[in-house]
C-alpha cells in the first residue's frame, strides 16, 4: 500500500509562483514513475508533468512549459512542483499521482487559485 499527500496549494496573483510537494509514505521502494495533474471544475482531468523513478523529467503539458518544473527526491519522498509566473489558467486543484506495482495511487489534491 502507498499513501500519497499533497501540500502547498493557495490563493496568489498572476506572475506569482507556488511549489506544491507530494509526499509518499507506505512501500516506497514501489514507487517507479510519478506525475502531477490538474483538474479544473468541469473539465477533465490533465497531466502537467511526468518524472522517472530516477528523477528524470520526462513530459510537460505544452501550457506549462518553461513555467513548471517537477523535481524529485528519492530520498526523502517527495516530488515537488515548482511553478512560476503563474497565471489564471492554471487555478486549478493538483492531484499528485505515484505509480506502484501496477497501480495508480492519488492524494486528495491540493487548490490553486490564481487571481489577476
């Protein structure tokens, strides 16, 4: 089992930055792959950023490009979401997704709501 929580979410201003962390607790050693997605209210879910068990970036959605980074610490558990010059288009509510033993696990997502 893996547990999976999200964290640092909030209300800024456009051109603002947020960095949101996943934590990951439970089997660990599990975890391969790890990813970030936002769900804006009534739309459909979309994956922001993808990361290797290695730490390696591997995808970006083209509307946060060159804003976003993801970043990994094995170490510790966590993959983080440094997010800059943020805009309006990107309130949303992120959910951090970690794959293990064939299996998706998710956090309860954490709010972005950014004001211009």
């Amino acid at each position: 089992q893996v547990e999976v929580a999200e964290s640092g979410g909030g209300s800024v201003q456009a051109g603002e930055s947020l960095r949101l962390s996943c934590l990951v607790s439970g089997k660990t050693w599990t975890v391969g792959g790890m990813a970030w997605y936002r769900r804006e209210s009534g739309k459909e879910r979309e994956l922001v950023a993808r990361i290797t068990r290695g730490g390696v970036p591997r995808e970006y959605a083209d509307s946060v490009k060159g804003r976003f980074k993801i970043s990994r610490d094995n170490d510790k558990n966590r993959v983080d979401l440094q997010m800059d010059n943020l805009r309006p288009e990107d309130s949303a509510v992120y959910y951090c997704d970690a794959s293990a033993s064939g299996l998706a696990y998710w956090g309860q997502g954490t709010q972005v709501t950014v004001s211009t």
